[in-house]
C-alpha cells in the first residue's frame, strides 16, 4: 500500500501554504487524486513537490523546473536531465557571481562617496 498526503501534510513537511501548493497544482506542476473536494497526494507528488522546492531555492523558474522534473525517467540514465540541470546550475552561478562582482564594486563606490562627503562636511566646519 503506498503512502498518501493531505495538502495539510505537505503543507506542515515543507513549511509552504496550502495556497502556494495549490499554486503549483494550478500550473500543472502537481496533479493529486481527488476524493470529493479532498486532495490526495501520492509519493510521486511529493517528491516532486520538494524537486520544484529545490529549484526555487536554486533559482529556477517553475518552467525549468519543470522541465528538468519531466526529463526524469524511473529506470533509464536520465543523463539528458542531469546534464540540463548542470547546465541550470553553471547559468545561475555565473549570474551570481556577475551580481556579487557588481555589489562589491558598489560598495567600493559608496564608500569613497561616503569619504568625500565626510570630508566636504569636515571642511564646512
């Protein structure tokens, strides 16, 4: 018998809303079963879940990450997902570290203005 979860259950494991879950349903990233009104959630959609969470964190678009999840298939070498994630993660890494070179010369150039107007004050004195 497999397991199954609550949108309660994910909600609590994952420290996420029931709306942002729902969210990601409502963009097909999660398709649970349905009993009346109640959604069931499977193994499969939980691990997914916490791949889309992973991504996020990573700083992936909830269309690469889904398309990185998609690639998977149970069973085969699944080389062309891990390749595309690799190729994600070296993207998303250059820009990072694009962004910190920027910041750092940012700071550089807020303190030497911070010096100057320190400076321009002492000579008002």
């Amino acid at each position: 018998m497999s397991t199954t979860y609550s949108i309660s259950d994910l909600s609590r494991e994952f420290d996420i809303t029931t709306r942002a879950i729902r969210f990601y349903e409502d963009k097909g990233l999660l398709a649970p079963r349905r009993r009346g009104q109640t959604r069931i959630y499977s193994n499969s959609d939980r691990t997914r879940l916490k791949l889309i969470l992973r991504g996020k964190r990573l700083g992936l678009s909830l269309q690469e990450s889904r398309e990185i999840i998609d690639m998977y298939h149970p069973g085969g070498s699944n080389t062309e997902q891990l390749n595309s994630l690799l190729s994600k993660i070296r993207q998303r890494k250059m820009l990072l570290q694009q962004q910190l070179l920027d910041i750092e010369l940012m700071m550089a150039d807020l303190e030497e203005s911070e010096t100057r107007c320190l400076q321009a004050l002492e000579e008002t004195v």
